[in-house]
C-alpha cells in the first residue's frame, strides 16, 4: 500500500511539472488518503501484534 501512495506521489510530481494541474490534484489526494490508510494499519498492525495470548 506504501508503494500505491509513492506511485501516486510520482504522479502527481511528473502531472504538475507538465501542467496538468487536475490530474495532479487528484494523484496527490489519492497519494495522501493511502498514506494514511497505510499509517493505520501500520499501527493496528503494531499493536496487535504484540500481544501475547495465553
């Protein structure tokens, strides 16, 4: 999921240096929402997995 938001994130940059501001806006939006999509499960995925049954 990291690697989808860094996809977007280059997107985004190569959209805007050729001008295209609505594609890039968008790329950008998209690069935000799954970085911090990725954040949460990250830290879901910390705090569940330390946790010790028996």
């Amino acid at each position: 999921m990291l690697r989808l938001a860094v996809l977007f994130l280059i997107i985004a940059i190569v959209a805007a240096l050729f001008g295209f501001g609505g594609i890039a806006g968008t790329a950008s939006s998209i690069a935000q929402i799954l970085f911090f999509l990725f954040l949460v499960l990250f830290v879901v995925a910390l705090i569940f997995g330390r946790r010790v049954i028996g």
